[in-house]
C-alpha cells in the first residue's frame, strides 16, 4: 500500500472512530493507531472492503481488502485505479444499480443486493452496503462492505418458488397471479389483457398417452406462453392458464392473441407422440386500474364460452357474459335455497325385462320444483351443482331418498325391484360415497342390493388405487355399479375388467341409431356379447319405438329402458305402476 493511500485511509479510519456513538470514549484511542495497524485489521476482516474516492467523478478504487479478492476473484492490482462496474458484467438492467447510483451522488448510505459475476464469469449475489466517510467534508471517501449472499439468496428463492410458482410448469400459481395481476394494473396507464386458455380434451390426452406425457404437455405449453414474454404467466387450474400482459390499445391486444394463437397452433412433440392440441381461449381487455380478480373472472367467463363451440373459438368478455354470470349467481343463490327447503324430488322411470315386459326396477331421475319456474329437468341445474359443490348434498339426500323409497315399495314383494341412482364426477372426489350408501341404506332398512349407481365412463379415467379400492368396497357394501352411456367414449372396453362392475348400460344414441345404421347394430352386438360373456347386467336404454325394441331383443338384449315402456314418473305413480303389474300377474 502506498504512503498516500495509507494516510487518507488513516484519516477516513478516525473520521470513522468519531461516528462511534458509544465507543466515543475509545475514539482517541483508536485513532492514535497506525494507520499500518488499521490496514492490517482490514485485511483480515471477512467481509470485502473497497474505498474509493468519492470527489473521483470515476469512483476509482483506492483501496481493496483481501477477502474482496477471494469474493470476486479478481486481484488488487486488476482492480485499484478502476471502477467497480466490471462486476455487474453486462447485466445493468437491475433496479437497484440505479438506486445505488442515486445514494453516492447524494452521499448517502445504502444496502442493496446485486446480481455480480466474479472474474471466471460465475455469477454471484452480492449484498453491498455503501457510506460515504465522513459524512461531509471537503475529502469524502466511499466505503463499500460486500458479502456473498449466494446461498442464502438461493434458498429463498427456492422457497419463493414453491410458494408462488405451480411445480409442475413453473408459472404463477393462481393466487400470485392476481396478487401482481393487481400491482401490474395499479401502476399503469394501459390496458391489462387477460387470457385465459384451456387444453381441449386434456382428460383423453391423459387416458390415451399417459401422465407422463399429459405432463410434458402442460410443460410445453408455459414454455410457449413464456417464450411470448408476457407479464404474467401463471397456472390457474389442472389444464389451465392466464397470461397478463399490457397494451396500448385494442389492436395490440388482438395482435398478442394473434401471437398466443400462433404458438399454441403448432405441433407439439411429446415423449412417445407429436400431436396437434386444440386450445380453448377467452380473454378480457380491461381499463388501466382495473380490478384483477373481476379480470380473471371475466377472462374465464369468456373461455367457459369458447370451450362451449366446437371448435373452441376465441371468446371476448361481452357485457352478455356478464348477465349471464349473474344469472348464474342468482341461481346458485336460488340452489342453495333449494337444498335447505328440500325442493329436490325424483322421478322414476321403469326399466322391463325385454323378454317378458315386467318391470324389473327403475332409474331414479333427479327433478327440481322451482318456486317459479316449476319443475327442472337436470339439464338446467346439474353444471352449476356440480361447478358450486352443491352437488354434493343433493348427491347424499338423493341416495338416502332413493333407498327410503325402495324399501317402501319392496316391502310387501316378493321380487324387489332394483332401483339405480346416477352419482355426479365429483362426488367421486370429495365425498366419502361408501360412507354416504351404507347411511342410506341403513337408515331406512334397505337392502344395499337394491341400488346400482350408474357412473359414466368419465369418471373411470383416472384408474387411480384410491379410487378402484372404492368400487371394491361398494361391491363388498353390496350395491350394483353400473357404466353409464356406455358406447359413448372410444375407450369404453378399456373399463370393464378393470373395476368390479355389474352393469352396463348401452347409450341412448347408439339405440336411436340402431335401425338405420349397420355400424351400431355391430356395435351393440359386440357390448351384448362380451358384457353376457363377462356377467354384467345389459341394459339398453332411450328404447323409444318397437323397432328398437324387437332388435335388441333378437340381439338377446335382456333389459331395456325408455319412452315406449314408460317416462319418468312422480314416486306415486310409479308405485302403483309396479303396484299394478305385479297384480296382473299374480
Ligand atoms: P342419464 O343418466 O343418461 O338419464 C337418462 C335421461 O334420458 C333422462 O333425462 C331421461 O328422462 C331420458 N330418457 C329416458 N328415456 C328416454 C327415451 O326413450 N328417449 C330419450 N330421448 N330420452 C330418454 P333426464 O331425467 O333429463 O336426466 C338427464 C341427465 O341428468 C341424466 O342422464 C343424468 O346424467 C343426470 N341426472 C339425472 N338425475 C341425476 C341425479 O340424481 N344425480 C346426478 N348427478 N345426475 C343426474
Ligand atoms: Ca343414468
Ligand atoms: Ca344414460
């Protein structure tokens, strides 16, 4: 070190004793030391120490301790006379370099962490503290303190990510979306645009490659939207995303979506399969401020639409999304009523033996008695159950419903009949269904026997442990498990010897179609034939005309169900209905 700089680094070191506050007893003290000493002590200090000059319109150093050359790797003699800027390599678009700037021109003291690179190119974090010293005077030195934050920067990042990023993709969850959704809109004057995207058939993509490849498909999938840098990107659901991003005006909007469109639009090569995804799109262009869960909702109101055309158009927010989303809230409103005033009710509709005509039973088939609107059918409520959870209450009365009016009608018979009851997909999910039959049963004396739950095709999917072991407890339980609008789906047969089912029921558009077309004849042939050759019960249902009719019973259909034998009924009716039949043949 030379004589020069040791002294101004014995002036800067008193100037420093003199800031002591509680050590001002031992100022004087410290500053008879040398200067030598002073030097010495810096030298071993942990951290690394840079002085530089702060009249020096370049901020050249003058003075870097050892532990600086460890850090950076770098060595005084590539460093003294130079300023420090090398270290940022050529990432300067850091926030905080400007503050830092701003904090020495003003002569103030800061702390800021910054991205560096050492002299191999490796790239560290580096927590800085800067002070001038002394705080004012003619000769004004800045002292700089850095350490190497790598590690500890690292694990909070590591956890910074698992909270606010989906594991799978790396995007945004849902929740940090609208968190910086808000910020992003707040400090704006341009439009926020929010897209909301969702894979088409996910659910088939998953059954007929594999997880693993449904997986890489969600991968590729942020990986494209990411590379558009967008604002935001995040994963707001199982097959879906929201990306943010701002814009001048409505033609730039359009012109990201054009691009959103374009890069989704390509084939996608996966572990084992290169295919073409469908996406559906909705989005929303908002007003600077604008409110980012209304946003969000919005832009999923739109793509709700966009996933109801078939071929997955892309859908704008319109004003009439907007009553038709209240329309959707003042029913939910009016369904959970409805559950607490028991406005639901079944209907009945018989199922015969095709040989003989007798009733063997019936389908039980949900009905709603609106205070206004009278009677509804499950077209009209089931979604919006199934989207609100309510489903779930109606599911567990309907079962409980179901056996108490089974044991009311097989009371004084010989042969019961045998009553099914359709179970909803989530229901599957987050009710303990075993549970909820054997409630049903034995709170009303009935025989588990006499119910079947019909479930479609849709809800086998998944095949996961959890779910098979539960099919093997309802078959213990006792109650029939039936595939419902079988022939529906290309992997029906995928199903039946992979859970213990009792039933299948042939779907009703393959039944209307039957006499014309040769095809379907084959087809429910083929369901005969293996579902007899594997025990299942055979139920042919939406039989409507005699043609049907005779056809399935020359194909040794042994049951049907449909208008030509009956239409749902009110419980009543349906009771005397089989009341009558087993008269008339006694
Ligand atoms: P699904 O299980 O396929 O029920 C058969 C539907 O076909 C019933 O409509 C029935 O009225 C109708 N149908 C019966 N015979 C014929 C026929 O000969 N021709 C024609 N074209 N249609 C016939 P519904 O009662 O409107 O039920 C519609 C769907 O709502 C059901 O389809 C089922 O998926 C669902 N659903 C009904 N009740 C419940 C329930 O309690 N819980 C749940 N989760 N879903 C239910
Ligand atoms: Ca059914
Ligand atoms: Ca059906």
């Amino acid at each position: 070190m030379t004589g020069k700089k040791l002294d101004s680094l014995d002036r800067f070191l008193r100037s420093f004793a003199r800031t002591g506050g509680a050590e001002r007893e031992h100022a004087t003290e410290l500053a008879r030391m040398s200067a030598e000493a002073i030097g010495a002590v810096i030298e071993e200090i942990d951290e690394g120490v840079l002085i530089a000059d702060a009249n020096d319109p370049h901020l050249r150093l003058i003075h870097a301790n050892r532990a600086f050359e460890t850090i950076t790797g770098y060595s005084r003699d590539d460093v003294i006379g130079k300023n420090c800027r090398y270290l940022q390599g050529s990432d300067r678009l850091q926030p905080e370099i400007a503050r830092m700037r701003e904090a020495i021109s003003e002569l103030k003291p800061i702390a800021v962490t910054l991205r560096n690179y050492r002299k191999d190119g490796s790239l560290f974090w580096n927590s800085i503290r800067l002070f001038p010293l002394p705080a004012s005077g003619p000769k004004t030195y800045v002292v700089g303190l850095i350490r190497d934050v790598t590690d500890v920067h690292l694990s909070a990042e590591r956890i910074d990510r698992a909270e606010h990023h989906d594991q799978l993709t790396g995007s945004l969850n849902r929740y940090t979306f609208v968190e910086r959704l808000d910020a992003l809109s707040m400090r704006s004057v341009q439009l926020p645009v929010i897209v909301k995207i969702n894979v088409a058939q996910f659910q088939d993509i998953n059954t007929s490659y594999g997880f693993d490849v449904g997986d890489a498909l969600l991968q590729q999938t942020a990986q494209r939207l990411q590379a558009l840098g967008p604002d935001l990107i995040a994963r707001t659901g199982g097959d879906e995303f929201a990306i943010a991003c701002l814009a001048d005006g409505r033609e730039q909007a359009l012109a990201w979506l054009n691009r959103i469109g374009i890069a989704l639009g390509q084939r996608f090569t996966l572990p084992g399969a290169s295919i073409e995804v469908r996406f559906a799109t909705g989005f929303v262009i908002g007003q600077p401020g604008g409110n980012a869960i209304s946003l969000l909702r919005q832009a999923g109101t739109a793509l709700h639409h966009s996933r109801g055309t078939r071929l997955r158009e892309v859908k704008e927010f319109e004003a009439a999304d907007q009553r038709r989303s209240v329309q959707r809230q003042r029913m939910t409103n009016e369904l959970q009523q409805a559950v607490a005033n028991g406005e639901f009710l079944f209907h009945y509709q018989p199922r015969v033996d095709l040989r003989t005509g007798t009733i063997i039973g019936a389908e039980a088939l949900l009905r709603w008695n609106h205070g206004v609107f009278g009677l509804q059918r499950p077209d009209r409520f089931i979604e919006l159950a199934e989207d609100t959870g309510l489903i779930l209450d109606i599911g567990h009365w309907g079962r409980c419903e179901v056996a108490r009016f089974a044991a009311e009608v097989n009371k004084h018979r010989q042969t019961p009949l045998h009553f099914s009851v359709n179970v909803a997909a989530i229901e599957l999910n987050h009710r303990d269904i075993v549970a909820s039959v054997e409630d049903a049963v034995k709170k009303n004396g009935a025989d588990p026997a006499w119910l079947t739950l019909e479930l479609t095709e849709r809800m086998l999917a998944e095949e996961t442990p959890k779910l098979i072991a539960m099919f093997h407890q309802l078959r213990e339980l006792g109650v029939g498990l039936s595939i419902d609008d079988f022939g529906v789906g290309y992997s029906s047969f995928r199903y039946v010897d992979r859970y213990p089912l009792t039933e299948i029921k042939i779907d009703r558009g393959l039944v209307r179609e039957m006499p014309q077309s040769a095809a379907k004849r084959i087809i429910i042939g083929a369901v005969i034939e293996i579902g007899r050759e594997l025990g299942f019960d055979i139920v042919a249902e939406g039989i409507e005309t005699e043609a049907q009719r005779d056809a399935l019973k020359a194909m040794d259909c042994p049951f049907g169900q449909g208008y030509l034998f009956g239409a749902p009924v009110e419980a009543d009716v349906f009771k005397a209905l089989a009341e009558a039949t087993l008269e008339s043949k006694a």
